[in-house]
C-alpha cells in the first residue's frame, strides 16, 4: 500500500456522526413519511427495518470496511480486490456525481424556501397561494422545454449552497468532522420542536395511528417490498461512493460492525421522527390524505398547506415555516458535501492528486452543471435524472457490487475486516455473508427488473402524462446512465495517456490481515 500521508477523522464519534449526517438526509424527512402514507403506515416501518436489517446493514459495514482496508475510495478499494472490477467502482463515482449536481439543486431550493417562509406571514388560512409558492419562485414551466429562463432567487440560493458545500469539505475529514456536530444535532432539535408541536395539535392521534398501526393488507402487494429496499439503501448513503470514502479515512482501530449499527438505527431515528412529525402536523391540518410519495411534492407543495393552517397567528406560522425549513437545510448540507467528498476522494486517490484542489475542481464543474436545473424546464429535467439515477444507476452498482464481493471475492475476507478490533457485538457470519451473496444481488435485481417492467407498462417514456420528452427521456435517462456506466473506460483512456507522463497506477492488493 502506497504510504503517503492519508487524511483521517479526528475521533471515532466524528467517523460517526459524519456518517449519519450523509445518510440523514432529505430522504429521511419527506420520501420515508411519504412512503409510509403510501403503504399502510407501520407496515411500512416493519418492512423497512427487515430490509434495513437484511440487507442494508451489512451492505453497509461491507463498504466501510473495503474503505478502511484499502485507504482508497470505492474504485481503489475494489481495484486491490480484483482489477477489472475498478470499473464498477467508477460507475459508482460517477453517478454519485449526477446526484451532487441536482443534490445542490434541491439544497438550494430550501435555503429560498426558509429565507422565503416570511412570506407565510400573510398567508394565513390561504392554502392555494401557500401550495403555488414554490413552483412561482423557480419559475417552473412543469415540462421538459424552458431553458431559456433562470429563477434568480434559485441562483442565489444556489451560491450559497455550493459555497456551504465547498465550506464544509474543503479540507477533507478534517472539516467535515468539524462541521457534523452542528449539521447533525440542529435538525434533531428543529425536528423535536415540529414533533412537540404537531403532537399537541387536535387531530395529533389519528395522525400518529395512522403512522404507527400496521395495515397488515399492505404486505401483499409487492411495491411495499421494492419501495423499502429502495429506501433502506437511498437512505444509508450506500453504493454512492461516501461510506468506502468515509471508511478509507477511518484508523485500524475503528469498530466498523458496532460503528455501522450505530449508523442505520439513528438513521431509521430519524426517520421516525420525521414521520411523527409530518404524520401530526398534516393530520392536526387536515392535510393527512393529500400526503403524497414524492418527497418533493410532501415537502414543497402539501406542507405548506399545512403551514398556513397551523395557527391563526400569521407571524408564528411563518417562524414555523423558517424551522422547518431550516432543519431540512441543515439535514441536506451534510448529505450534499459527503456525496462530493466520495467522488473527490476517489479521483485524487486515481491520480495522487491533490484532494483541496480536487474538490474545488468539483465543486466548480457540478455547479456549473447545475444551472441546468434551475431553469424553467430544470425541475422535469432533475425528475426525470433523478429517476434514472435512483431506480436504475444506483440499483446496478449495487448488484454489481455485491456480484465482486459476494462471488468474485470472498465475503468472509470482507467479514473478518468488519469483525476486527470489536469485542462487544459481532457481526455473525451466516448473516453477513448469506446477505451480500445472495439477498442483496437478488433484491437489487429484482428491483431493477420491476423498475424496467414498470417503465415499459407506462409506455416506455417517463412523465410522458406531465409533458416529459423523449428527447429529455433519452439524455437525461439513458444517456447519462450510459455515460456513467462505462466511465471506467473513460478513466481508463485517461490513464493510458497519463501514463505517457510518467503516471504510475496503484499495484495494491487486498491481504489479509493476520489474526
Ligand atoms: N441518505 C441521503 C438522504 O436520505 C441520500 C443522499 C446522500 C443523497 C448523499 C445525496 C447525497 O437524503
């Protein structure tokens, strides 16, 4: 293993809280209440936390621990497990780029949104206007065509993300486990404050049952299953490239199956309070039937609804508004930098390049790419991106994934590294390695498979019904999932002419560690 200096986080609870930062994120406060609407309230969380449990946990204290082995983000760490698959490594990175860039977009919208909430003020008792807020601040056209105009607030607001962003990473662990005391706890106290609030509202326990009870007949219908898994693995942060970055920086020390249970339950935490809080404010509303699954539409056209209900006083609601949107300020930022740290760990690792410059770099191009969805036709384009990305990108690298580790390697070399250095709970093996063998790549596939089937049964085209292009279907789509699919081969040519230079690749190798 080459030996120059790697950066490291300064303790075990900064390797922690940072990685419950990414993993809390926007998905935990609007998609998993959405989704738990959509699917029968507490059969939904039971679901869940059997996938959580099955697959998720160990998928991932598998990439943490191929991070902290080999010192290198996810395309180093499966090179020195087995060189072609340096490949699937780098569809990861790139996808998690995709992400970053229309991340920042969302990011950016909720900074308007709080900067905007005293808006709420004079809205009172006025759902109409509070629901249209929104979309008349980023000027969206709803459809794939309108690139010619610019939301100005949008820009603003989109600044200020990427300069919070670089802020925060610019100096790899070092800053990052600086910043995650903030940006971890603010928005478990902004949370606890919407959640004292909607449980003393009115309609609080019919919310809460209809969070918490278990309809049973949920469990027959096969999307509740592929929605879970979705959520378990968007929600952990996992096969995006942040945990083998996040774990490459951790020391021989760390205790990765103690560390990664720590992880996953503070994230199911919060989503849960995330769920109490939605689940009581839209009930103590009125608004518990217009709860909808996109996360979007929950937390940017529905809540407000809700909002402006809250009190009859117009000033509270706003201060409402401002938390609310403030704490899903402070859950994304720690979500957006992580997923560009992944992707700037992974490069300079490649190139043994600067990581301060190389994030800049980063940052600079993502941003650029993301004015792209902040123009009028921007929202259709970041859906249909997004949809990409999520049900088709994110679910192949984590077949792909589990097919190096589980097949291509030996998943109990992999357990032996989650396993070392911890003298409470192990992680068993027939779990372990019966997971990442056989019911991660069959879960993914399956959901791959039912995506695809889903797609053609709507007729082949996304969004079709909302105006969505197929030319937008295509780039956005395919295109993008093409591009970041072969991107190992892309890196490969650059190599190659690197090498004219005098570039020298990393010849690691996974060794086993002694016992
Ligand atoms: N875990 C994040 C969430 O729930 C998902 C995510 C992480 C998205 C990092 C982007 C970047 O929101």
């Amino acid at each position: 293993m080459s030996n120059e200096k790697r950066d490291s986080w300064g303790s075990r609870s900064q390797f922690i809280l940072a990685s419950i930062g990414s993993a809390v994120g926007l998905g935990n406060a609007w998609r998993f209440p959405g989704l738990a609407a959509k699917h029968g309230g507490g059969a939904f969380l039971l679901v869940y936390l059997l996938a959580m449990l099955v697959i998720g946990i160990p998928f991932l204290m598998m990439e943490i621990s191929i991070g902290r082995k080999m010192h290198r983000g996810v395309p180093g760490a499966l090179r020195a497990i087995k060189k072609p698959t340096e490949a699937v490594g780098w569809f990861a990175v790139s996808n998690a780029f995709v992400i970053s860039v229309y991340y920042a977009v969302v990011f950016a919208w909720v900074i308007m949104m709080a900067f905007a909430s005293f808006k709420f003020a004079g809205l009172t008792g006025d759902c109409d206007s509070a629901s249209g807020l929104w979309a008349s601040l980023i000027k969206t056209t709803g459809t794939t065509s309108g690139y010619r105009t610019i939301s100005l607030p949008v820009l603003g607001c989109l600044v200020v993300a990427w300069v919070l962003i670089y802020a925060c990473i610019r100096n790899g662990p070092n800053t990052v486990g600086k910043v995650v005391k903030y940006t971890v706890f603010l928005p478990v106290v902004c949370l606890l404050i919407l959640a004292i609030k909607g449980m003393l509202m009115p309609g609080a326990v019919a919310g809460l049952t209809k969070f918490f009870v278990p309809d049973f007949s949920s469990l027959a219908s096969a999307d509740i299953w592929i929605d879970a898994i979705g959520q378990v693995f968007y929600s952990l942060s996992i096969m995006m490239a942040i945990m083998v970055a996040y774990g490459s920086f951790l020391d021989e020390k760390s205790n990765i199956a103690t560390d990664s249970i720590i992880i996953a339950f503070s994230d199911f935490a919060i989503s849960v309070l995330s769920g109490i809080v939605l689940f009581t404010t839209m009930s103590g509303t009125g608004q518990l039937e217009n709860m909808t699954a996109s996360g979007i539409g929950t937390a940017f056209i529905v809540y407000p609804q809700s909002i402006v209900l809250l009190t009859n006083n117009g000033v509270a609601n706003a201060i409402f508004a401002f938390v609310f949107y403030f704490c899903l300020c402070t859950l994304a930022i720690d979500s957006a930098f992580s997923i560009i740290e992944g992707v700037s760990t992974a490069i300079a690792d490649k190139f043994h390049l600067s990581h301060k410059k190389t994030t800049l770099v980063l940052c600079i191009i993502a941003s650029v790419l993301s004015l792209w969805f902040i123009t009028g036709a921007g929202l259709a384009w970041l859906d249909i991106v997004d949809n990409w990305c999520n049900a088709y990108s994110l679910i192949l690298v984590g077949v792909f994934e589990a097919i190096t580790i589980g097949w291509l390697f030996d998943p109990k070399k992999v357990l032996k590294e989650v396993n070392r250095n911890t003298t409470s709970f192990k992680m068993p093996g027939w779990w372990f390695v019966i997971s990442i063998k056989f019911f991660a790549p069959i879960a993914l596939t399956g959901f791959f498979i039912w995506n695809i089937v889903t797609l053609i049964k709507s007729g082949g085209v996304y969004g079709a019904a909302d105006g969505y292009s197929v030319a937008a279907n295509i780039i956005g789509g395919w295109l993008v999932l093409g591009l970041c699919m072969f991107s190992g081969f892309i890196v490969k040519i650059v190599e190659k002419c690197a090498a004219k230079k005098g570039y020298k690749p990393d010849e690691d190798v996974w060794e086993d560690t002694a016992e």
